[in-house]
C-alpha cells in the first residue's frame, strides 16, 4: 500500500506507452478491459490511501486520471452513438416519400421519368410515372441503371455491415464505461466503511 501510488503512476503511464505504440493491440476487449479494471482498482486504492495520509493534493491527481480515462471512454461512446445515427439515416433502406411524390407531381415527362430511374438505381423496383398524356407508363430500367443499383446495393451491404460493426463495439465500450465508476466508487465506500468499522473497534 506504501508503494502503490507511484506503482499505479507508473502503470497508467505504461498504459498510456501501450495505447500509442500498439493502439490495435490495445483496443483488443481481451486486452483493454483487464487493464482498464485493475487500473481503475488501482486508482482507487491510491485516491483513498493518500486522502488517509492528508496529502489531499496529490490525491487529486488519481482522480483527474480516472476523470480523463472515463472521459475518454464517454467521449468514444458519443462519438459512436453519432455515427450509427448518421449511418441509420442514411441507408436509404426506406423510399423517400417526397422522390415518390414527383412520379407524379414533377413539372414534365422528363423529370418523372428522373425519379422513376433514380428509384430504381437506389431501390431495384420499377415504378410506374406519370406521362404527358396523363396516362402511367411502367418505367423501364437499362443496363446502366442496373449496374447503378447493383453498385448501391453493394455499398449499403457494406454500411450496415460497418454499423453493425460499430453497433458491437459500442455495446462493451458502454459496460467498460459503467463498470469503471461502479468499482471506483464502489472501492472508495467500501474502504470508507471498512475504515470506520476498524476505527469503532479500537474505541
């Protein structure tokens, strides 16, 4: 306990090393979740061994680590969150309603027949649009337009397949987050109590 907070200085700085030099090995879950836990444990301990020993200052600089580790754990899990949202928006998994509405409503022939190809280009279906003698005509895809919607289909395979990635990182991220405070504060009222228990036996 004499040594632990300089041991824990010097873990966390070896943290730190290990992040910068080897950042893929690091973010392995196998990897970072013990490291972080025992860290945390560590930071802990320290925090409260130096507040018994009055020397309040530099315990303080134990919990501005954990407040920068946590912080930086928060910050990837907002950062994540914004990304899925950009990525769920983004799909073009649903047919916008106001493309479909110009099928029918779009000035000219011409700019009907514009948004029957552009659906067919996103979503692979053939609509029906509007002609200049009022009568619907089934819209009739080409080679090109084939080939388009082969190519956004195979990038929208890939995006859901990218957030489906990010989705399953940002799920542990989380529980790393909220287990790191449940066993910081968790450590600090159980050596609280244990503390004042052993403080009411001596009397």
């Amino acid at each position: 306990m004499k040594h632990l907070p300089l041991i824990t200085l010097l873990f966390w700085g070896l943290i730190v090393a290990f992040y910068s030099f080897s950042r893929e090995i690091f973010l392995l879950p196998a990897i970072k979740f013990p490291l972080l836990i025992v860290l945390t444990i560590f930071l802990a301990i320290s925090f409260w061994t130096l507040m018994k020993k009055g020397r309040r200052l530099l315990s303080l600089v134990f919990v501005a680590i954990f407040v920068f580790n946590t912080g930086i754990l928060a910050y990837g899990l907002v950062h994540n969150q914004g990304l899925l949202a950009q990525l769920t928006s983004n799909s073009g998994d649903q047919l916008d309603p106001e493309l479909a509405k110009l099928l029918i409503t779009a000035d000219n022939e011409k700019e009907r027949e514009t948004a029957a190809r552009i659906i067919y280009e996103r979503h692979g279906i053939a609509l029906a649009y509007k002609t200049d003698m009022n009568s619907y005509t089934l819209y009739q895809a080409s080679k090109s337009d084939r080939d388009a919607h082969l190519d956004n289909h195979e990038r929208r395979v890939q995006q859901e397949h990218f957030r489906d990635n990010l989705f399953y990182q940002t799920v542990p991220l989380f529980f790393l987050f909220v287990l790191q405070i449940v066993i910081f504060l968790g450590l600090l009222i159980y050596l609280t109590l244990c503390d004042n228990k052993t403080l009411q036996t001596e009397e």
